[in-house]
C-alpha cells in the first residue's frame, strides 16, 4: 500500500505505553484516562508503541506496536481531555493482554510487530538513553514522518472503532485484524 493512499495525514502522533487497557476493545482513546491532554492536540492518525521495562514486558507490549488509529473523531469527555474514536482502528494481540487473568481481548488478532522490524529509525528514538515518551510527526518537517505513515498501512483495511458497543467490539477488533493481514509490511 503506498503512503499517497493515506489521504490527508499531516500529523502521527507516536507515544509509548507501559501497560494496556487503553484504548479499550471498543477502540476509544482515552477509556482509560491515558495520555489525558495529550489527547486532545492536533493529529490525524495515532501509533501506540510499547515501552521498555519490567511492566511493558509484563503486558507482553515491550518495544512492539500495540496498535494503530487513523482519522480521529472526538466523541466525549472534556474539551482538553477527549475520548477518541478511529475511522480506522487495528489493535494487536498484545494491545489487550491482561495478565492477571492470563488471556487477550484481542484473542484472534495479528501478533504485535517489534519497532525496530517496521523502523529502525523510530526504534532508535523512543529506545535511546533519554528517549521521548511522545512525538508528534509532522509532513515535510519531520524526516521520521515517512516511517510512521508507512506503519499506518498497516491499518488502512482496519474497520472503525465501535464506540461504546464492547459486545460488538471484539469481533470487530478481530474482523480488522483479520483484513489487515495481506497490509502486513514488518516482521514479527
């Protein structure tokens, strides 16, 4: 899939989490709470990658891409803390890891890819000594920007997110997966 198909993404947002439960199974962004007013900038797509450490490696999320969201909508909380929903949502199988019972939310979903397989130049920022919790990529400014926008192919088949429907949601979490398959670009 070429980057030109992704029509109007000026701007990525890429943060790294630590643990999971946000977003949800029903793909809002900020279900949960995280990265509160960081929520509410300017961005049209979203990358959540995992972070380093004791508790992203419990979550099974330790330097893997947990999930994708393109074309963002506010759909509620506070005007500096939104909830967020995609047009095109894609969770991977360790983007709902839940330790302590021992099973995924997104059982049928693809396995998260590792960073450093998809972009060795992404990997090298959020991993270094003194990395950046967030970043956010802008067009012709950034010269990372290219890597994250081929990263959200990955996603471009992903169905919406499912607002607050959380029956619904993990069949849609796995149907997307499932139709992001033959958009697979990185290793695992």
């Amino acid at each position: 899939m070429s980057n030109q198909s992704i029509s109007g993404v000026q701007r990525i947002l890429v943060y790294k989490r630590v643990h999971n439960g946000d977003p949800g199974a029903e793909g809002i962004f900020g279900c949960k709470t995280c990265m509160g007013r960081i929520r509410g900038w300017s961005y049209d797509a979203v990358i959540g990658i995992g972070g380093r450490g004791a508790e992203p490696q419990q979550y099974r999320i330790d330097r893997k891409i947990n999930w994708i969201g393109i074309y963002p909508r506010k759909i509620g909380g506070s005007a500096d803390k939104p909830l967020i929903e995609f047009q095109h949502f894609l969770p991977f199988r360790e983007c709902g890891w839940k330790p302590r019972g021992g099973q995924f939310a997104f059982e049928d979903a693809l396995p998260a890819p590792y960073l450093t397989n998809c972009s060795e130049r992404l990997a090298k920022m959020f991993y270094r000594s003194r990395p950046p919790r967030f970043r956010v990529f802008t067009k012709d400014v950034d010269t990372e920007f290219d890597d994250a926008l081929a990263i959200l192919g990955m996603a471009l088949t992903a169905l919406p997110s499912v607002g607050a429907k959380p029956a619904d949601a993990v069949a849609t979490a796995k149907d997307s997966s499932r139709r992001a398959a033959n958009q697979w670009t990185c290793k695992t």
